[in-house]
C-alpha cells in the first residue's frame, strides 16, 4: 500500500513541478533555444552530471560560448549572477550583448527551476485592457501559486510513515512550499493595486492615463507598460536593455532609485554613465577577446580598475619581453662561445623556456577609440533661425506651443529637457521644417542648413542595403573612396560598410545617421536622444565631436553626461512653453530630485575624470605614507606617556597642537624655541617624531612640546 501511495505522491508531486516552471517558459526549454537557434544564436555550455541545484538562487555558467548567424559571439567564457547583485553588461556596439540577453532569456544556458525570468524586449500588446489592468494581470499567477499550495498540503498529509522515501518526499514538497510562499508573500494582494499605481505613477503615467486602454498609447508608452509590468512582478532574475530609451528625465530619475533597491539578480545594459553609477553593484565587460569581465562597483570604479589593470598589464608585458630580447641577445651573441659562455647561454635558454611554460603576459587590447568629427558648417550672421509668437497643435487637439519667442544661431549649445509628451521632438520638428506652426512664424536664414537625427532609423535609413551602397545612392557623384571616408569617420568601416543595414545593431545604424548628418555640412544639428543605442565609446567620441563643431547645436537627450558635457543652457519644455533653467544639467537634476523626494545626485563624471581623479588619490596615498609614516607604536606610546609625566616649565605658553602655530604663541621677549639637549641626551629627546615620521625629535625648554 505504501509503495502504490509513493508512486501516487510521486506523479502528483512531478506534476505540480511542473506546473510551476511551466509560467517560466510555456514553450519548454528545448522550444525556446530551438526558436533561438532559428534566429542564428547557438548557445554551448558545460555542465556537471548532477546538473543544476534547483534550490539555488544563482546562475552558474561554465565554458559558455554563443554563435550568432555563424559569428562567435562569447568564446569559452562564464555566466555568473549572484542574487542580490546589480550587473552593468558594457561591450562595443555589436559584440553581442543584447543577444547574450536574448539567450539567457530564453533559458538557452542552465538556469536554476526556482528562478524565474522576466526579459524586457517588447512593448505590451494594443488591447482594450488598460494600463493599470495589463500590470495587475499579473495576479492569475497569484490564484496559481495558492492552487499548488493547497495542492502541495494535500501531499504532504498523504504520506505515510512506513513509505522508506517518506523524508525525500517531505523534504521535496517543503522546497517547493517555501519557494509558493516566497513568491505569494512578494506579491502582497492587500497593495497590489497600489504598488502597481506606485509604478506606473513613477514612469510619468497620471492618474488618467492609468486607466487609459494600451491600444491607445503609442510603443513607446506600451514600452514602459511592460518595464511597470517587469518591476510588479519583481522576477528573481530581470533581464533589461536600453530601460531608459524611452524615459523621460523625471522617470530615468525614479527608476535610478527605484532600481538602486532591487535586492534580487539585475542585469542591465545601458550607455547612461549616471544611471549605471546610480544602480550597478559590478560591471561585466564583453571585452575584444570574446570574454567576459567581471568588476566590482559601479561605472565609475569599474573605469578606474580596468585602467589600472591595463596599465599593470603594459608594465608587465614591456618588462617580459625586454627580458626575452636580452635573454635570446646573450644566447645568439655566446651560444657557440667559451665554455663558460656557452653554460651560461644554456642556463638563459633554460630560463627562457621556462618562462614561456608558464606563461607570458599578453599584449594589452585596448578597445578602438572613434574619432567623430562634423565639417566646418560657414558663417551665417544672426538671427540664424528665429520663433516669433509660434502656437501649435496637432489636429482636433488644444494648443501643444504657445506664444514662442526665441532664437538660436550658431554659438548656441541648448539642451532640450522636460516630461514626455512636452513637445521636445515636435519643437525640434518645428525648427527644421518637417512641421508648420498654427500660429506665428519660423524665419530661417535663406542659407541656413541643419540636419537631424532621429530614433526611428527606418523612417531615414533603407535597411535592404549596404552603408557603403546607400551612400553611393544619395551622392552619386562622390568618389567611393570619399564615400568611405564619410563613413569611416564615424566608426562605420571595414566589413560593417558592405553589410546589410538590416543586420547591423542599433548602435551601428545610428552611426550610419550620424555619417549621413556629416556629410549634410549642416550649420545646427538637431539631435534627437542620439545616444539612446551608441556605446561609450562612441557617445565620448560624439561628445568631443560636438564640443569642436563650429554651429549650433539643439540637444535632446536624458543622458545627463552628455548634456553636462555640451550645453550651456537648458531649456525646459512644459507647460506649453520653452523657459531657461537657470543652472547647469546637475543642477537641474537636484532640483528634480528635491521635487520627487530622492537622495542628493553626486557630480556627473566621465572616463577622462575618473582616471584623473584615481590617479590624484594614488599620488596623494604615496605623498601620505611619505608623510604620515608613523613609527613603532612603542616609540608613540612612551613619547605620549612621557608628554604627561613632564610638567611644562615656568612661564610656558599654552601647549602647542603643531609646530606651524608655534610663533603665534611665543613670548613677546622674542625668545625662540630651541632644543635644549642634542638627541639622543637625557630629557626625553630622540627616536622618531610622532608627527613627521623618521625625523629626530627633542624636547623644548621653551613650550615643554616636542618637535622634529
């Protein structure tokens, strides 16, 4: 009888499992990397006889190496998420980190039963459902989860006490127990509602538009649906890419802090230096060697360690190979010598051979540094482009503008900031033409050319064609050579110009539109979230680029670095209006924090300044421990004793704290401190100077104090 229960509670038991992975993949493992592997990404990996612990809240991944439509991705590397961390995943434009996302959110390496996933890669469907509704559907995993309680109860009541498994059954079923309770407790109904009003809220959704049916909202508003979603749900492993895309400033700060709180596994890619130093915990770098590089700290330590880490490598690797060139001098210069030479030059060769066994330092890789650079666009003289008493509105809607007076000419660096839905893009649309004003007029020089980007690639590029190609279309009489000149300015060379453009990553195709605006020879660049798909080095490169470019400029991004870096004035667009903040981006962005109730912002920094500042604290370490080098603590522990036991001498003056304020207090007969006994003599004279370090020391007759 207790066998045919066993067998029964077993089946049951199965059963239940899995039903509970089921919500983690409904296609299966084996669907999900065989839908993968349609997609060209081939995912190997090794894996112990035991297989994955289930009960483990990491994911572990040894000998890992990823192919993407034949190209080797991710080369005999580890995957290795810790719960509790935050994970930056950095790498150039195209070296595969969204598809390392991809697969591991299609559970394409081994991953724990216990953890679930949620990948953010798509907006929530257009349906009647609204916004509020499609975060709440969440809770039919609720009604789930306490259907596998009940049911797991049962099981553990019918277990007998004569079943020889009975302890391996119960210890099972209570796994999966806590891990029911765990996820129900996470998802408290009682607030449900309002945590998932929270959220929303904090994505710059009002108390309407909550309420509002997702088939009205335009992606990129569905976009942040699924990121509220994503955060309700709060998965033990969230998986994000680009989040801040489609985020306003006010949103990239709320989600900055909501994030910085997330105690369970978070791996992120992201080009916003601010926010990867506002929520990262480590940083993994898919480096040129197909590896991944695991760093502590956020953004800011991560530059500093791996610039000093290079650095070590450079030291190492000269001193190698200047040994190695010595050692094979001696051994072709005495090899067939002396006997005596020739012993030596055999010892060296040994030496030599010995070191390449265990290993020589490679050459340090340092990742291709771009070299942006717009054309000098003329001289035009003011006024370049003016507003005058411009309204507008798009159709059957109230006015987005009013009453606009303004102008930019060609000295202008202006940062275009405010919520979404403001009009920042229809105010740059308005400036170079694609849109009228209702109201007012928009007076362009008669000579005035701007070019300008935009997010939507699609609408500018023709993605069945090569960069090189679809250059050869839109200036047909430039040489092929020039042709990819324009293009190898901005990064796009080599086998990425004969590519086909619908191949290439985002960040690569938004080098191709900044080619494009090069070759325009524009006077004013109208920059619209440039930065949303552009790695690091690529947003320094266009950051330097912009800086020496001689127009103007009209900026609209919610990466705060940038902005810091090339503006000198911030316009806020709200309210039906343009106002001039008066401050810089950082300043802007406390006075945002204040308004929202987070935490003081640090400085905004750069690479260039966080290796400036390592290498300010290192040198002012050294200077330090030259200084400050105490000696035994003996010797400072009887100079204190001593100080106590000796009286000060008659008329003293107050005690001294240091040798700089002693003429402040010296008497005003002009007596001078002098030491009364050579060191070494009786007086409590000699040793080291607590203060100073290995400097002798003696006792003054004057203030009874010790100095060097």
């Amino acid at each position: 009888k207790g066998g045919e229960e066993g067998v029964d509670t077993n089946a049951k038991l199965d059963a239940i499992t899995d039903s509970m992975m089921e919500k983690k993949d409904q296609m299966g493992e084996v669907t999900a990397a065989d839908k993968l592997a349609e997609q060209g990404t081939i995912c190997t990996f090794s894996q112990s006889k035991g297989g994955v612990d289930n009960r483990s809240k990491d994911i572990n991944v040894q000998n890992f190496t990823m192919l993407h439509k034949g190209t080797v991705m991710l080369d005999e590397c580890e995957v290795v998420l810790n719960c509790g961390n935050r994970y930056g995943l950095l790498g150039s434009n195209g070296s595969g980190k969204s598809t390392l996302l991809n697969a591991i959110g299609a559970r394409a390496i081994p991953i724990p039963d216990g953890i679930d996933l949620f990948h953010l890669k798509e907006e929530v469907d257009a349906t009647d459902m609204s916004a509020l509704e499609a975060v709440m559907s969440v809770d039919e995993e609720r009604a789930r989860l306490e259907k596998d309680a009940d049911e797991l109860n049962n099981l553990v009541g019918a277990i007998t006490d004569d079943d020889p498994e009975a302890d391996i059954k119960q210890e099972k079923i209570m796994d999966l127990l806590n891990l029911v309770y765990e996820r129900l407790d996470e998802m408290d109904a009682e607030t449900a509602e309002v945590r998932a009003r929270s959220i929303l809220k904090g994505l710059g959704f009002t108390h309407e538009m909550q309420s509002k049916a997702t088939k009205d909202f335009s992606g990129g508003w569905r976009m942040r649906v699924a990121l509220a979603r994503a955060l309700f749900i709060k998965p033990a492993c969230l998986l994000l890419d680009e989040p801040t895309n489609h985020l306003d400033m006010e949103a990239v700060l709320w989600l900055e802090d909501y994030l910085s709180k997330w105690n369970r596994i978070l791996l992120m890619i992201s080009h916003s230096q601010d926010f990867l130093n506002g929520v990262c915990t480590h940083m993994i770098h898919l480096n040129t060697k197909k590896k991944l590089v695991y760093y502590d700290g956020n953004y800011d330590q991560y530059v500093k360690t791996s610039s000093e880490k290079v650095e070590n490598q450079w030291k190492q690797y000269k001193w190698e190979q200047e040994q190695i060139k010595s050692m094979k001098e001696y051994i072709a210069k005495f090899g067939h010598g002396t006997a005596k030479n020739a012993r030596q030059a055999q010892s060296k060769e040994k030496v030599l051979e010995k070191m390449v066994r265990a290993g020589l330092t490679e050459k340090p890789v340092v990742d291709k540094a771009f070299n942006f650079k717009f054309p000098e666009p003329g001289h035009l003289p003011p006024p370049v482009l003016a507003f005058q008493n411009v309204e507008f509105h798009y159709p059957n809607c109230e006015n987005l503008y009013s009453n606009l007076d303004f102008g930019v000419d060609l000295d202008s660096r202006i940062a275009l900031v405010g919520p979404n839905g403001a009009g920042k893009s229809t105010l740059v649309k308005l400036m170079c033409g694609e849109l009228i004003p209702t109201n007012g007029d928009v007076r362009p020089h008669m000579h005035l050319k701007m070019s300008r980007f935009t997010q939507h690639f699609v609408d500018v590029l023709d993605m069945t064609m090569t960069p090189l190609d679809f250059f050869g279309k839109l200036y047909p009489d430039d040489p092929p050579e020039d042709l990819r000149k324009y293009l190898g300015r901005f990064g796009v060379s080599g086998k990425m110009q004969v590519q086909i453009m619908g191949e290439l990553s985002d960040g690569q195709l938004a080098r191709v539109v900044l080619s494009k605006m090069g070759r325009e020879n524009p006077h004013i660049l109208l920059l619209d979230e440039p930065t949303n798909h552009l790695d690091m080095e690529s947003i320094d490169s266009l950051a330097e680029a912009i800086k020496d470019f001689k127009g103007g400029v009209v900026l609209v991004s919610h990466d705060m670095r940038l902005i810091s870096q090339v503006a000198e004035t911030i316009w806020i667009c709200d309210n039906k209006t343009v106002t001039k903040f008066p401050g810089d981006i950082l300043a802007f962005k406390k006075h945002l924090q204040v308004e929202m109730g987070i935490a003081k912002s640090q400085a905004l920094k750069g690479d260039a300044s966080v290796k400036a500042k390592g290498r300010k604290e290192e040198k002012k370490e050294k200077e330090e421990k030259k200084i400050e080098k105490p000696g035994n603590k003996e010797d400072l522990n009887w100079g204190a004793k001593k100080e106590k036991e000796l009286p000060p001498p008659p008329n003293a003056t107050p005690a001294l704290d240091s040798v700089q304020s002693l003429g402040s207090a010296l008497p005003s007969g002009g007596a001078v401190c002098t030491p009364a006994k050579p060191p070494g003599a009786a007086g409590g004279n000699g040793g080291e100077c607590p203060m100073m370090g290995k400097v002798e020391w003696r006792k003054c007759d004057l203030c009874g104090k010790r100095h060097p």
